[in-house]
C-alpha cells in the first residue's frame, strides 16, 4: 500500500508540472507579434511588443524555475530525503510536538533558501528590466527575515494546534480545528490590515484634498459609510498599483497603492473605488469568507481519515508513523481536491468581479473605471489575450477584455 502511495504520490507533482507548463505553453502559442484587432485601442505596437517580451520572458524563467523545483522535489523523495530529516528530529528530542516543528522548519527554512537565487534573479534582474523593480537589497532582506519571523509563528501556532487536537479530542478533532481554524479566518478578515500589513508597508490615513472629497461624495451618494481610507507604500517594491478592499463591519478598509494616485486621474481612482464599493454592497468578502470555510471543512475532514492511516507516513519512507509524515504525504495528496476546489474558487472571483464592475458602471461611470482598468493594464505589461483555457484554470479576475466588454453593456465574452 505504501509504495502504492509512493507512485501516486509521483504522479500527481508529475502531472501537476505537465499540466502547468501546458497551458502556459498554450499561452505562448497564442502571442503573435502583430498587435491584434481587439488590442489596438488599447496596446500601440512598442508598448504591445514590450508586453510580449515581459511576458516570455517570465513564462521562460518559470520553466526554468519550476523544472528545478520538480527535480529537487523527485530527488528529495527517491532519494529517502524525508525520511532522513525525521529519523534526525527523531535522534534530537523524543516529543512528538518538537519533532514536528523541526521537520517543517527544517524543511521550510531549505526550501526557501534554495528558492532564494530564483526570487533574486525575478526581482533584480527581469523586474528590474522591465521598469517595475523599487526593491533595494535592505528592502529584500528585511521582507525576507520578517516573512520568516510571521510565518515561523503562525506556522508554529497552526502545526501545534492541529497537532495537538489530532492526539488528544479524538473524534473531535473536525469540530475543534473548525472552530479554531474559523475564528482566526476571521480574526484575518477584520484586522489583517491593522496588524500584518504594517509590518511590511507603511500605511498612512488619505490626505484631505480633491481626491478624497471625490470619494467622500461618491460614499455618501452610494450610502457608504466609509471612515477608513489608507494609502499603501507600495511604491518601494514596485511601480505596479492596486487597490483592495479589507475588513468587516465596523474595521473596514479602503487601501490604495500609492502607485495607484500617481498613475490615474482623480476620476479614474473613484471608478476604482465604487469597484471596490461594489464588492462590499454584494458581501463578497463574507461570501469568500463562507466559501474558505467550507473548503476548509472539506480539508479538515479528509485530514483526520489521512493521519489516521500510517501508510501515509510508510510512503515517503518513514521507519515508524507519526503526525508529521503524515501531514506531509497529505499535502502531497490533497493536490487532485486542491486543485478542482481552486477551479469553483476561480470561477466564483470571476463572477464576483464582474458583479462589482456592474455596481461601479451603474452608480458611478463606467467609461472611467474602464479607463482606470487599460491604464492599470498597460503599465503592469499585462497579457491581455491569454488563452481561455489558461484564465478558466488559473484567472481569479476576468481579462481586459472581457471586463471593458460587460461594462460596455455586451455581455458576450472576448
């Protein structure tokens, strides 16, 4: 049975490399280096081919990048890699806890590492070209140090807590890590910009000025109570902007890129806004909230029947089962529900969007907020004609294309 799970677990990273790398291959097919009909109003030929380049240029250094991570990740595996780092947390401590804070540590502190040459190649040099990298090398450093600080934490409040109600509820264990897991989903939801924002980006209140007048009479006409708007120093790691939505009930946020105020008029950022307005009037986010629960469920569920199997930990070498092989072999397995719960969660964010496009076309302008989305796109050297199949396995929001089409009023998809 084990080396059964062995083979599918192989597999199932084998294919999911395959099935990437195809439909970004579909996506490069699809380039061609005349600018289309559909992009003339939108691309001029330099600004198209510039797109073009970026990117290649990215799909090329994902194969590049990916193909390593896949060859590691299959040497590590034949190679009796896992089994090795658990036989060395096993010689250090006897509790079952520490081994698991180890493993993972170990084995995410690694991986990191490695990955390192990779995010420095993407920001320094391809971003750096393209005239989007701010990142200086302290920046690097220190999101590099905190990202291990935050995840080191978090990781470790998660692990134990999972952990713990797996070896001492028994057969509550679904209904403890639910509700555990439910309350810091929302715990996220409410204060994620107050608390972990900052540790990253500096968020500073609007200034008074035409800018927020604009979006105080946009709120009140659209009966929006609207408190909170922040601007996000996005600027220091990149020229590319956005702007998002966060919080429930009485903590939500406004957060606009500072890249965002630079790059669009006055108008243009408002249009921006009611989008986000928008989400907020059809409860998106509690919606997505409702949904990440379920999938949660869904997970938690076939977690406790995994762990309860110690083929799983035999799988990937183990001498003797134990909570964090077992995890581990899951996180591998869980891949296939993963990926076809990813495809519902697309669709969904597809949907939601064009539902806030909706709400900003009808109750402010939607020629502006248009606007606002071409010059976004422009600028960010999108690929505005991606191939469908690529948006429908991999897209959260619709294209370009498919956007300007619903806000002209054609509901006929691009």
């Amino acid at each position: 049975m084990s080396n059964t799970l062995f083979w599918i677990i192989v597999a199932l990273v084998v294919f999911d490399f395959l099935f990437g790398k195809s439909l970004s291959l579909l996506n490069l097919k699809r380039m061609t280096p005349a600018l289309p009909g559909e992009l003339k109003a939108i691309y001029n030929q330099e600004k198209y081919t510039r797109s073009l380049n970026y990117q290649k240029t990215n799909i090329r250094f994902s194969f590049i990048s990916d193909s390593f991570s896949l060859l590691l990740f299959l040497g590590v595996l034949f190679a009796g890699g896992f089994a090795w780092v658990d036989e060395w947390v096993r010689a250090i401590t006897p509790n079952a806890y520490l081994q698991s804070l180890l493993f993972f540590g170990i084995l995410g502190f690694a991986m990191d590492l490695i990955s390192i040459p990779f995010q420095l190649y993407d920001t320094f040099i391809i971003e750096t070209r393209f005239g989007f990298n701010k990142t200086t090398g302290k920046t690097f450093v220190l999101d590099k140090l905190k990202g291990w600080l935050v995840s080191g934490i978090l990781g470790s409040v998660f692990l134990l807590f999972i952990q713990w109600a797996y070896a001492a509820t028994g057969e509550w264990f679904w209904i403890i890590v639910m509700g555990g897991l439910s309350i810091f989903m929302i715990f996220m939801a409410m204060f994620y910009t107050q608390i972990f924002v900052p540790i990253f980006n500096k968020l500073t209140p609007l200034e008074e000025g035409e800018l927020k007048s604009a979006i105080e009479q946009f709120a009140l006409k659209a009966g929006f109570k609207l408190d909170n708007i922040y601007v996000i120093d996005g600027s220091k790691r990149s020229t590319k902007a956005n702007a998002y939505f966060s919080g429930l009930g009485a903590k939500k946020r406004i957060i606009l890129y500072d890249t965002l105020i630079n790059d669009l008029t006055t108008q243009e950022i408002v249009g921006v806004l009611a989008h986000e307005v928008g989400h907020n009037k059809n409860r998106h986010i509690v919606k997505g909230l409702a949904m990440s629960l379920v999938q949660t469920g869904i997970l938690v569920a076939l977690l406790w029947y995994a762990l309860s199997n110690p083929e799983l930990s035999y799988a990937l070498g183990a001498k003797q089962p134990s909570f964090h092989m077992g995890l581990l072999a899951f996180a591998f397995l869980f891949s296939p529900v993963s990926f076809i719960m990813g495809i519902f969660s697309n669709l969904f964010s597809r949907k939601f969007e064009y539902q806030a496009d909706a709400y900003a076309g009808k109750n402010y302008d939607a020629n502006k907020l248009i606007n606002a989305l071409i010059k976004l796109s422009v600028k960010s050297l999108s690929n505005l004609r991606p191939h469908p199949l690529y948006v429908f396995f991999n897209y959260s929001h619709p294209t370009l294309l498919q956007r300007m089409s619903r806000l002209k009023g054609n509901h006929t998809a691009v």
